[in-house]
C-alpha cells in the first residue's frame, strides 16, 4: 500500500508539510537576525511540525546553525527540565560525531546517570545533586556548553507555559537570567496555552517581558490547503473532488490536526473520493471516537455539559450572554453562564478565540463538536 501522504503524528519531509511560507519566512529571519521568537497558537495548528519544518529548511539550506528541540510538556520541575535538554542534546548530537563526541566528555564532568527509555530507545540522562543550587548550576553548564559551540543554536522549546508550574517559583527569572548572557543561542519559546504564555511574555513585571517577537500561527490558508489535498491525490494517481474537498476544509473547520486526519482517512479508501466518501468517512470517524467523547460528560456538570451541547450547536458563538443564546438553550442567567463558559475555557473543552474586532468560542476538538451537535 503506498504510503499515506496526510501525517498525522510529527514531521517527515516538506513533500507532507502545506504551507507555512510566510511564518517559515518569519522564523528564518528571526534566526538570522539573532531575536528570539515566542510561537504562540492554540492546540493542533501546527506549531511543533512548522518548528521541524524550519530545522528541517535550515538543514536543506546548509545554513550555519545547529538545532536543538526540547518537549518539557511532561516536565514537573528543574530537574526535568535539565534531564529533557541533556537527553535531547544527546540525541541531537549522536555519540560518534565530533560535537557528540565533546559533549559526553563534558556530560562526565556532571556526574551523570545515563539510561534507555523502555519504549522509544532512545538516550535519556539524570544526574545525581546534592542540592538546589546544585541543579541551577547544571542548568547553567550545559547552557553554557552550548553556547560555547562552533556554530550559533537554535533552540527551540515546546510547551514552554510548562515551566510555569514548576515548584521552583523564580524560575522565569532563572532561566531569563541565564539566557540573558547567551549570544550563540537561538530561542523559540512554543506554547498553546495564548493567556500563559501572553502573560509571561506580555506582563511588565515578569523577567521575560518583551524579551522576544510574537509569531501566533493561524489556520493554514484555504486556498493552500485546498490545493495540498488535490495534489496529493493526484501524485497518487487518485483524485478528489472540488466539492469533496470543500466538504473537508469546512467540517474540519481548517484545523490543521483533524483536517489531516479526515484526509488520512479518505485516502485509506484508494479511490476517487466524491463528497459521499467524504460523509461516510465522517460517519466512521465520529462513530470511532463516540465512546470517548461519551465519557466527557462525566467530568462535567450537567450544566457545563448542556453548555457545551449548546456552543457545538452553535458552531461559533460570539455572544454567550445574550437572550438569545441563554433562552434557546434553556442556561439559565447571565453570570452563571459566563462562569460555565470560563470553565469550559479552563478545561480546553471550549476554544476562545479574540480578534481585535470580536472575541468567539466554538467546541476546541472539532469531531466532539461534530459529534456532540449530531448526537444531541
Ligand atoms: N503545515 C502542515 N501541513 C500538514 N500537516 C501538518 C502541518 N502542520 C502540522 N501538521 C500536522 O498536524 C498535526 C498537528 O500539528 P502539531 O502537532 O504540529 O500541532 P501543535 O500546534 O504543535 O499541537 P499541540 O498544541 O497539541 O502541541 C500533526 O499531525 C502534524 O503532522
Ligand atoms: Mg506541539
């Protein structure tokens, strides 16, 4: 069976990767003019694959930088933080090459703990301290280390608002402290939660203040995508219809995540897909996923679980107070709607979304909001 050109899980190569001209363009130049970036969107545009994609571009360009990508979304502390930059140096820099070579011979100096995880294989390092400063000087020696390379890094480091709930509580300032020294590193700073990441980066009084420039990734253009599905098919020998992928951008809402999986789908079918495949695979989507998204309801209110009902029926809602909206859907007043509406917000079940002409929320995760106004 060839191979399915709609990923939905990472990075593999541009041939998978729609778009993104304008921010790739951004970032670029952002690396080449020294200024750090903080990559801001909400959940499942696309920032993870658009960094990869940059690394990637840089490599194919021979451009003279090294690259360095850190998740710390299952990060609790300093010390995993220091375990996931270490682990993914060592990944980075394989063991036989020269800057791997120099970065084991420095690791030692740390007295580390070298290990295997389980599932992936891959290496992962801890190191033993005999205190808290212990930890912060590690954290420094390794960002020093890096800083000291032959080539500028560029580093880039995903869920980023993560760091805020670490229990060491002056870590922002830490970290800002010792960043700010570092003229061979690169930073983009990655996160999805906006109202985190805009007060770290956005606050007066936080060390991060204006420190770097904004880049927020929006759905990718219609027109684009639209193009991407059509010629994917084609390189397969396959085709789609117009009407087929209209069908596809607007159920999927262009968000990226759920647009590439109903496209994944489609193309499993290895026919010409009309808008009848594109119903079905819909169908059996939602049919996959209805004894997950019924367990939702449990850890809501019936309340917030009516709210919900009422914002997927909806599709987008831009005035939760309203007579209108409250009455239709029988929620009750004002202010307990808008507390409903918060939470929704808080437990990422609802998306809110501000323009500088409107502020509009919908269901966050499209088939749910699919699934819940066809069900309910
Ligand atoms: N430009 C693109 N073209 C095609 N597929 C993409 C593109 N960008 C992202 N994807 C795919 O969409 C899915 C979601 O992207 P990604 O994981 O990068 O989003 P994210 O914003 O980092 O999400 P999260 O907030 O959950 O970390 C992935 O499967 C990825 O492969
Ligand atoms: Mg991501």
């Amino acid at each position: 069976m060839k191979e399915n050109p709609f990923i939905i899980k990472g990075y593999k190569s541009e041939k998978f990767f729609c778009d993104r001209f304008a921010e790739t363009q951004d970032l670029l130049s952002n690396v080449a003019n020294g200024v750090d970036t903080t990559l801001i969107s909400p959940r499942k545009y696309g920032k993870t694959g658009l960094i990869l994609h940059l690394f990637d571009q840089i490599r194919k360009k021979s451009l003279p930088y090294y690259t360095l990508y850190v998740d710390i979304y299952s990060t609790l502390s300093l010390e995993d933080f220091v375990k996931e930059l270490s682990s993914s140096i060592l990944e980075t820099f394989p063991e036989k090459s020269s800057a791997g070579k120099k970065f084991l011979n420095f690791l030692k100096s740390l007295r580390p703990v070298f290990s295997y995880d389980g599932l992936s294989g891959s290496p992962q390092v801890s190191f033993a301290y005999s205190s808290d400063n212990d930890k912060v000087s590690t954290l420094k020696d390794l960002l020093n280390y890096l800083n000291a390379q032959n080539k500028p890094i560029v580093l880039a480091i995903d869920e980023f608002q993560q760091i805020a709930q670490y229990p060491e509580k002056n870590m922002e300032a830490l970290l800002r402290t010792i960043i700010q020294n570092l003229h061979n590193i690169i930073f983009i700073y990655c996160g999805s939660k906006r109202r985190l990441m805009s007060e770290m980066f956005h606050s007066p009084n936080r060390p991060f203040f204006s420190s770097t420039s904004t880049l927020s990734i929006d759905k990718i253009d219609r027109d684009n995508y639209f193009g991407f599905i059509k010629e994917k098919f084609k390189e397969n020998g396959l085709s789609i219809s117009s009407e087929a992928i209209d069908f596809v951008l607007d159920w999927t809402k262009l968000h990226t995540f759920y647009t590439q999986c109903l496209c994944n789908h489609l193309f499993r079918r290895q026919k010409d897909i009309t808008i009848d495949d594109v119903k079905a695979s819909c169908r059996e989507i939602l049919n996959g996923e209805s004894a997950n998204y019924a367990q939702f309801r449990e850890f809501l209110t019936p309340q917030q679980w009516k709210m919900l009902i009422a914002i997927a029926k909806e599709e987008t809602l831009t005035q939760p107070t309203s007579a209108r909206f409250l009455s239709k859907y029988n929620l009750g007043g004002a202010t307990n709607a808008r507390r409903m509406l918060d939470t929704l917000v808080e437990k990422e079940l609802v998306l809110k979304e501000t323009t500088k002409d409107r502020t509009s929320y919908r269901v966050y995760d499209v088939f749910l909001l699919r699934y819940l106004a066809l069900e309910y």
